[in-house]
C-alpha cells in the first residue's frame, strides 16, 4: 500500500523507452542512429552525474526531492513536443536525464525506508515487480496516446505529462510522513 504511488510513476517514467523511440522515429522521421546518440546523451548524463546529485541528496528530504526529479521529467519531455529538431531533442534528454538521476536513487532510498528491517529483501522485491509491472503498462499508457497524437507532438506530450502530474500527487499524498 505505502509503495502504490509508484506506479504512476513508473507508469510515467516509461514513456523515456518505447514512446520516445516510436514518437522519434515516426513522427518526427529522425534516424536511428539520432535514437543511439539521444540514449548515449542520458547514458554518459547518467554516468557522470548520478553519484554528485546523489550525494548533494543525501542530507536532504528524499519525499520533497523525488517530486523535484519527477518535474525535470516533465519538462524534459514537454521539451520534446515544443522543440522538435535535433538539438531540441538532446536538450530534452539532457533535462529528463537530471530528472532520473534525481528520482531513481531516491526510489529505492523511499522503498528502503518504508520496508521493515526484517523484510526488507521480500519488499524491495516486490517493489522491483511492481515498478516492472508499471513500466510494462506504461509503454500500453504511451501506445494509447500516441494511437490519437503521434503527429501532434505537444498534445501527445503534454498528455503524458499528466500522468507526471498525477503521480507528483500520489507521491504528496501517499507519501506523508
């Protein structure tokens, strides 16, 4: 129960997979290989940034911050819809990429905290499942909408962001302390 606001965002956090490469490819006509560099982008963002946003994290409120994480992926891929070229398109991961370097660590930081000592393994593990789960629906969530908005970018991203914005809420009311 204390781990279902979850999954919306995960739900959410999906659309950075088969969405993103469907919506580039198809609606915007880019190569594949413009796929490869966007992923190289997040990859080489993920790699160098990851542990100084972890560690300037660290002290600080991870139920404040992971919302915080969840808007640069808003932005990120509102971004997407409103700039669509190359450049734009490297922009926005680049943004949605501190959104994940933000929310991904202090996922699992929340998950640990809500877990009991005891049965801290059996609940990460279940919270693994159930994020996984939450991605595969996610992709069905991103297919939907684009089946009514590949070729109008700002609707169709805008109307993913909205799941980002409901799981901001889920995420404020379901994780008070």
């Amino acid at each position: 129960k204390r781990i279902s606001p979850f999954f919306l965002s995960y739900m959410f956090l999906a659309q950075f997979g088969l969405t993103l490469t469907i919506y580039e490819t198809n609606s915007l006509g880019m190569p594949i290989t413009y796929l490869g560099v966007l992923y190289l982008v997040n990859g080489l963002e993920v790699v160098l940034f990851q542990y100084p946003i972890a560690k300037f994290l660290s002290n600080r409120d991870p139920f404040r911050w992971i919302r915080v994480g969840l808007l640069f992926y808003i932005a990120g891929f509102l971004l997407l819809g409103l700039i669509r070229s190359y450049a734009g398109g490297i922009l926005a991961i680049a943004i949605l990429t501190v959104g994940e370097n933000i929310f991904s660590p202090l996922a699992m930081t929340i998950a640990n905290m809500l877990s009991r000592a005891e049965k801290r393994g059996s609940y990460l593990g279940a919270f693994g499942m159930f994020t996984s789960s939450a991605r595969s629906f996610g992709s069905f969530v991103g297919s939907f909408f684009m089946s009514f908005f590949l070729y109008d970018p700002v609707e169709l991203w805008a109307s993913l962001d909205s799941l980002g914005v409901l799981a901001i809420i889920a995420l404020s009311l379901g994780l008070r302390r």
